[in-house]
C-alpha cells in the first residue's frame, strides 16, 4: 500500500518550492532583483528529496541556483526571499542577495563560484570529523562544476580520509549553453567514482520517491564512515541558464518537450492520483502553496531597503578605496 501522507508531504514541499521561486520570478518582473537569477523550476524533487536527507547539524553548501537547497536546509523562506529582493530584513542584510546566502548557524551557504561550493563542504566534512561528531556535509553542483579542478581535489582529500561528503551532481544536462554529453568523457557522473574509491549512485532526479530513497542512501553511507559519495540526480532545467537567456542553444519546442515529459511534480501527480489521491486535492495544494507565496512577496517588497549609509558595514578590511571620498 503506498503511503499516501507521506507522498503528498513530497508533493506539497516539491509546490513550495516551486512556488517560491514563481514569486522570484514574479519579484524580477517588479524590479526588485538586479543583477543575474538563475531559478530551479524542473529540479523541484531532488530538494525535496534533501529535504528528507538531511539531518539537524548536517551542512549543505550550494551553487548559483540554490534556492531549493537552502530551503531544504531549513533557513528561513522569509529571510532567503527578502535576502534575494535585497531587503535589510534579508539573511545577510540584503548584501548577498540571490547567489550568496548565508546561514551559518544553520550550516548552509552557496557560492557563485562554478565548482567552489564543494571545498567548502569537504572543509565542513573535515571539521566534522575532527571533532568526532555525526554530521555530513552536502557539496552541490551541476553536471558543468563537476568538469572542475576542485571537484577532483574534493574528492580525491575526502576519500583518502574517508570524510562524511556527499557530493550531489544535479545534472540538468547544461552548463549554460554546453551539452553535458558533448563534453563529458564519462557517460555519467557517478561513474566517475570509482576513480576515488568512492560510492557512486545514479538516479533519475525527476523521481522524488527514487531521489529520496537514493540520497537517504547516500547520506548513510556517509554517515557510517564509510567515505564520500557522488550522488548524480538527471533533471531537466526549464527555463533559460539565468532569465534573460536567450536559450540560442535549444527550441522553444525543445524547451516545451522536455517540461511536457519530465516535469517531476506533473509525474508525481500522476502517481498520487494511481494512488487514489483526487485531482481537485492536488489542485489545491499548489494553489495553497502559490497563495502563500505570494502573500510572503508582497510582504518581503514593503521591507526596507539597506541604508545606502551602511554600505561599508561587515566589510572587513579598514583602508577602503571609495571613489569620489577625500583623502
Ligand atoms: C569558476 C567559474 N567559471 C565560470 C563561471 C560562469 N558560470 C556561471 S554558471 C556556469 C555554468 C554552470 O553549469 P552547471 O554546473 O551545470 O550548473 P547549472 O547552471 O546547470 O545549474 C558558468 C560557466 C562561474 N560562475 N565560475
């Protein structure tokens, strides 16, 4: 009999984050985000799955497009939305906005850095296991990062110590406008495990029941001392690398195609309705996901904006070159 609680948990976290990053979206068009946003509509059942995974005192430690991971991580939705709208009441003040959240009681971070989140991890997997406690640490990356120098650095320290890591590939098959296939000398990336000693899991990142048992997987291994692991989840990225993207690179009709087949909460809604779940049920957890929100937007953009008098707080060296400033 299939857990039909528990299915519609994964349904209503993977809407929530969908929803949050529509009110992104939605907060772009308004003008409340400058600079690069880079969404994870398509990617909604690998956090979901995290969700899950993680334990209290594990650490994860993510990339540009790291909205579900901190979510996933438990930090604050409100925070991480008014960070990103770059308000005063945002997780770091406004100052990091969407690329470089910080939340380092709660051990979460990310970095715009392509393939620099997952030193940070094992650094966070090494103090772990310095100080003998039972935590795992979380590197993300996409299929591009996981082409990088510190990717193999990562790995190559996290095995020979066997260091509670897991490395998870969310492989969407593009590094901006590269095709994974045409660059890639290995067909996956988890096979590129066993280069480290290393477990390596592959899965289908559009399944939620799959990615969940996977990573839980992975996270126990990890756990156990057992050594690192490269967990890679396929998915697809729906919309373009950042918005503004003029996706030279695929069709339209591509682009449609690949939300049509492999949209992970169309596919989970399939299997709740086998399940005998009814539609209208559904229907109306992503409307109540969507109405919250939206109402969580419309409150972070009446928030404060940054005194621009404060610029130069938590910057921290003294003598700063400010152009225009008397000697
Ligand atoms: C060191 C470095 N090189 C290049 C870039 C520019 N850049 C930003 S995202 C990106 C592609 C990343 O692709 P992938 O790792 O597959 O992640 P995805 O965007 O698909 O989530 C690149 C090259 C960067 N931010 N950092």
């Amino acid at each position: 009999m299939p857990d039909t609680a528990k299915m519609l948990d994964r349904y209503r976290r993977m809407g929530a984050m969908r929803a949050f990053d529509e009110a992104c979206l939605d907060a772009l068009r308004r003008k409340a985000i400058h600079g690069e946003l880079h969404v994870g509509l398509g990617q909604e059942a690998i956090g979901a799955a995290m969700f899950e995974a993680l334990q209290p005192g594990d650490a994860v430690v993510s990339t540009h497009r790291n909205h579900f991971h901190a979510l996933a991580k438990g930090v604050d939705p409100r925070a991480l939305l008014a960070e990103i709208c770059e308000r005063e009441t945002g997780l770091c003040g406004g100052r990091g906005g969407h690329m470089h959240p910080f939340d380092p009681e709660n051990h979460f971070s990310a970095t715009g850095i392509v393939g620099a989140s997952l030193p940070v991890a094992l650094g966070y997997a090494h103090a772990f296991a310095l100080r003998g406690e039972d935590h795992v640490a979380v590197g993300v990356t996409g299929d591009g990062g996981s082409h990088s120098g510190a990717f193999h650095e990562t790995m190559v320290m996290a095995s020979a110590r066997d260091l509670p890591l897991v490395v998870l590939v969310e492989n969407n098959a593009l590094a901006i406008s590269v095709d994974f296939a045409a660059v890639s000398p290995t067909s996956t990336v988890a096979e590129r495990a066993s280069a480290y000693d290393a477990l390596g899991l592959h899965v289908d990142g559009t399944d939620v029941d799959a990615v969940t048992a996977q990573f839980c997987h992975a996270m126990d291994h990890a756990r156990s001392g057992q050594g690192p692991v490269i967990i890679e989840a396929t998915c697809c990225r729906f919309r373009g690398h950042f918005e503004g993207d003029p996706e030279h690179y695929r069709s339209r009709d591509e682009r449609n195609r690949l939300r049509a087949e492999f949209d992970p909460i169309a596919l989970y809604a399939d299997r709740l309705t086998e399940a005998g779940v009814a539609r209208e049920d559904l229907d109306a957890i992503i409307k109540s996901e969507k109405a919250a929100a939206k109402a969580m937007l419309a409150e972070v953009l009446a928030d404060p904006l940054p005194d621009p008098a404060d610029a130069l707080a938590h910057v921290f060296v003294d003598d700063v070159f400010v152009a225009g400033a008397a000697a």
